[in-house]
C-alpha cells in the first residue's frame, strides 16, 4: 500500500538547467531514481487546488504563519472518471510537513468535496484519513480554484530511505477547466530554465548533501507554486484594473 502519512522537513532550491545537471552528477553516487524514473525522464503530478470563494487559505498562507493547511485533489497523468487519485490535507506546522491523503476514484473525489459527504468506505479508503477531510470541508465552504501540474523527476537515498529528493519543470496552471481529466494544459509558471528542487527528510539532511549545496551555492527559499500563481494573479487583476 502506498505510503498516505507523511511527517517532514521540505527545503526548497532553485536553480538553472546547468546547476541541474551538475546536482544530478553528484546524486548518483548517492541516491537512487524513483522507480517510475528509471524507464521514463519524468512523471507528471497533476493538482486541483481548492479554496474559499474569496481565498483564504491561500492569503493566509502567503502571510507566512505558524500553522496553515490546504486540500488539493492529486492524480499522475490524466486520470478518467473511475481512476483512482488522491485527496489530501497538507498541513505545515513551524517547518514540520504533515500530510496525510487517501486513495479515491476521481468521480468520488469530485462528489466527497462538493457535498461535503464521505463516500461508502472502501478497502482502498483511509477511513481516518477521509474523516479529517470530511471535518476540513466541514470548517471552510471550498470550490476548486486552481489546475496545477509539472512534471517531476524524484530521488531516494541509497542508505536513507528517509531521504528523497525531487526536481519539477515545467509547471502549468489553468483556471479554467479545473477538472483533472479534461487534460494536461495550461500557462507556463516559471521561465523554463528554472528547477525546483525539493529535499525531503524526516530528520537531518546528510553531510555530502550539505557539501553539495554550497558548493553549487543553493540556498535554501521559500517558494509556493499556489502561492506564486495566485500572486501572479493578484498582480495581472491590479494593472487591468489601472
């Protein structure tokens, strides 16, 4: 069973193509493709975001506090009706990641948000899992708001499993269409030189990974892919306005 329960630290880098292939050089006396990426380049996650009519999840969490959370529906490639995805709470309390989803059929998924009603519990189901959601969608009256996706190619380390690395590219978002299985579109997010690198660990990160990021001098940023989106939003809204 996949794992559904996640606890920990998620560091952010960004870098350019050529730092990219240099970082990739020095992984793989380390740590190890993720097994989809041993036949292909790249997966492709593809996200919808959810929120309040008037945003507040996202706002509060641009707003850099202790605690916040979000619920996004999650599926790799397009998925039809009857595919099983993921709807998931992420939560970040002072740096610590907690996310904790369940597996669903989209068509569930899609019916669990809007009524605000578990389905039928079914043995691929998180029962614990779909009972904090249905408490979520309890407190915050929520609509889809956002297609996010990119695709992603993922690490694990050889002797710490605990350890996983992940680059994304090419990051598209729509806000329209903002159902997973009318396909794989939308407007470029970052100049497609730019990566984003994700170290992801339970505990400390190791000391090679450490002589890595300053020798290629990768510092560590706060970056959100919602949050960038909505603020490039935010920001067209104000100069139409003008």
């Amino acid at each position: 069973m996949a794992i559904e329960v996640f606890n920990r630290y998620e560091k952010k880098f960004m870098m350019n193509t050529h730092t990219y292939e240099k970082v990739l050089r020095t992984l793989d006396q380390y740590m190890e493709l993720d097994e989809y990426n041993k036949k292909h380049d790249f997966y492709t996650i593809a996200n919808i975001y959810y929120d309040t009519k008037d945003h507040h999840l996202i706002r509060k969490s641009l707003s850099k506090p202790k605690y916040k959370e979000k619920l996004r529906l999650r599926a790799y490639g397009v998925p039809s009706l009857e595919d099983k995805v993921y709807l998931e709470i992420k939560k970040k309390v002072c740096g610590l990641v907690n996310k904790r989803r369940t597996k669903l059929t989209l068509s569930e998924a899609y019916d669990f948000v809007a009524t605000g009603q578990k389905p039928e519990l079914k043995k691929y189901m998180n029962k614990q899992v779909l009972n904090e959601i249905e408490y979520f969608l309890s407190v915050y009256d929520l609509e889809p708001k956002l297609y996010l996706a990119y695709d992603r190619k993922a690490y694990f380390g050889i002797d710490n499993r605990d350890l996983r690395i992940t680059f994304d590219t090419n990051i598209r978002t729509r806000r329209e269409d903002l159902r997973l299985e009318l396909g794989d579109h939308g407007e470029q997010l970052l100049n497609k030189d730019v990566w984003l690198m994700e170290v992801k660990a339970e505990k400390t990160i190791p000391i090679w990974l450490t002589r890595m990021l300053s020798e290629y001098k990768l510092y560590k940023r706060s970056f959100s892919k919602y949050g960038t989106e909505f603020k490039t939003l935010v920001r067209k809204n104000s100069q139409a306005v003008m």
